[in-house]
C-alpha cells in the first residue's frame, strides 16, 4: 500500500514541511533510506544521517533544528519514534489473517472457539478450553484443560500453555514460551527435597507481550499475575506467587523469584535478578545486571549487585581501577606508621 506525506501526517497530527504530496510504500533505517521509504529521527547519535538519507520521508521530533538542508519531506510529531509504531501497527493490521481450522489439530468437543478463530496444525486444544474471537493459534501449540484465551490473541508455535492458565485480550505470545509450568517449590525433609504441589494458576491480562522461550509459573496456591501492558522480552523467568505491574517492561534473561511484587511502569534492564518475597516500588529503574535483594522504593533508579543508587555506582566505579593503587599506598602508609610507632616507643 501506498500514502502521502500528506495522508500520514494526518494520521499522527504531525506537521509537513516539503512535498506533500511524496509517496512512500515502505520502510527505512535512516542511514540505508531509499526513495519511497519512510524513515525516522529519534535518537540524536544518528542526527548526521538524516542530511543524506536518500528516504522520502522522515518523522522527526516537534523540537528537532535543522542545521543543514535536508532533501526529505519531514513530518514533526509529538515522538518519532511513537509514530513509527502507530504506522507500524497500521501496516500490520492490513495483513490478512489466517482462519479456520487446520487439519491434523487436535479440538476437544467441550472446548468454545469463537468467530475467525484460526488454529493450525498439530496444535492440541484440551477439554473446557476457551478461546475469543479472532484469536490465532499456531502449529504445535498445546492448551491445557480449562484455559481461556480472550479475544485477538496471537500464540506463536510451540507455545505451552498449563492447565487453568487465564490469557487475556491482544496479547502476542512468542515460540517457546511456557505459561503455567510449575514453581520451583520443595521442601527439605531427612535429606531430600520433597515436591510441594504447585495447585495456583497463572493469569496474564490483556495486552501482554511474552518474549520467545519466556516461563511464566504458577502459582502455589492463588495466582501468578501479569498485569496488563506489560512487555516482557525474550529468555526471562518469572517464578510462582510473582506479581508484575501494569506497563512494566523486562529486557531479557531477568529472574524474578518467588512471591516477589514487582510495581506499574518499572524498567528492568537484561539480566537482572530479583530476589524473592521483596517489593519493588512503582516506577523503578533497574540497570542491567543488577542484583537485588531487598525492597526498591518508588521512582529509584539502581544499579550494581548488590544494587545501588546510579549516581553512587558511577562515582565507584571511578574509583575501582584505582583499588590496585591506593591499597600499595595504604600498606605503605601502614609500615610508615609501625616505624613512627617504633621509634616512638624507643
């Protein structure tokens, strides 16, 4: 499909300056745009492309200063980047959807398939199993007794959803992911650990994203929650009894342990471990590769394991090259000092 300069700003209430009137049927990296692409500006490290792109369009900031001629149409809008996703979103709706039921699936009679539901092949739907409208199961899915699936859900293959697992509305579930696995819960007993029955579920609200290969595990007794918007990457572990806050976004390989309440809007950077039975406060910041261990207040921004507050990280890590160097000068000052001592004494 193709639109105007003109069509998108209208779309995203940007302002044009240029040709109203270019086309453009694709997408571009500024710095490999090509006629008929749209591309765009947000991140000031790639400001020098944006003078020789060869893109038709280019999605700027309101605030962004030209210092040289550009030869793209520019749209401004509030957040370049947050219009690309709008246009992105758009394009990917116009695709059509896959529908029915493919042979080689496995349907329970007692499971409720909505309208335009598409189910492929050698995916399994168990007994009770509910799912919406529109919805999309991939090859190879299986469903589990008692799950329910809400309305334009997209499972991808190989996705494994447990017994009594809640998924909610427009949430994208990628390969590999596991919903509703067990917790890692056993109880020492004359040596051995004995299995403790993991008898909750896990629920994931609407507008969820789960990365490939992600395990979401059930609970206990209750529920494991994921609440709704939130965006968790690839390769992360959520363990039983976990709580996410709405709008939370994880990047991949976090841990979260156990019955550990993570709060609405935090940002939690690759390879975090969180540790289990703690809090961690609404609208939080977690560099990467952090290591916590105890409740994070609100609006924190924390890094290092054990973690601490940004600032005070950056100031030590100045510090820790110069560790080799003041400890030879602190056992010089030592001897220096058990000589003044000495002949003191003396």
């Amino acid at each position: 499909m193709s639109f105007t300069a003109e069509q998108i700003a209208t779309v995203l209430n940007g302002t044009i300056e240029g040709d109203s009137s270019v086309v453009v049927n694709n997408f571009s990296k500024i710095e490999e745009g090509r006629p008929g692409t749209l591309t765009f500006l947000a991140n000031p490290k790639y400001t020098h492309h944006i003078y020789t792109t060869k893109a038709s369009i280019v999605l700027v900031n309101n605030d962004f200063v030209a210092e040289q001629p550009i030869k793209a149409t520019l749209i401004r809008c509030f957040n370049a980047y947050a219009s690309l996703a709008i246009l992105l979103d758009m394009v990917e709706k116009t695709k059509p959807k896959k529908n029915g039921i493919e042979p080689m699936s496995f349907v329970a009679s007692s499971a409720s398939i909505g309208e335009n539901v598409y189910i492929g092949a050698f995916a399994y739907v168990a007994d009770n199993v509910t799912i919406g409208k529109q919805s999309q199961i991939y090859p190879q899915v299986y469903i589990g007794d008692d799950v329910n699936i809400g309305e334009n859900t997209v499972i991808y293959p190989g996705v494994k959803i447990y017994a009594g697992s809640i998924i909610g509305n427009n949430c994208i579930i990628h390969s590999g992911a596991v919903i509703g696995s067990d917790g890692f819960g056993f109880a020492p007993e004359n040596g051995v650990y004995k299995k403790i029955p993991q008898m909750g579920i896990a629920i994931i609200e609407d507008d969820v994203e789960i990365g490939a290969n992600t395990t979401i595990d059930c609970a206990v007794m209750d529920a494991t929650i994921i609440h709704k918007g939130v965006k968790l990457d690839n390769l992360i572990q959520i363990a039983h009894n976990v709580e996410i806050g709405e709008n939370t976004v994880m990047a991949a390989q976090v841990g979260v342990s156990g019955s550990t309440k993570v709060g609405k809007n935090c940002m939690i950077g690759g390879q975090v471990g969180l540790g289990g039975h703690i809090t961690i406060g609404d609208n939080a910041n977690i560099g990467a590769q952090s290591g916590i261990i105890s409740n994070i207040k609100p609006d924190s921004k924390i890094i290092g394991s054990p973690a601490i507050p940004v600032r005070d990280f950056f100031k030590s890590s100045v510090t820790f090259p110069k560790l080799p160097d003041m400890y030879k000068q602190l056992a010089q000052l030592q001897k220096e000092v058990a000589e003044l001592k000495s002949n003191q004494n003396k």
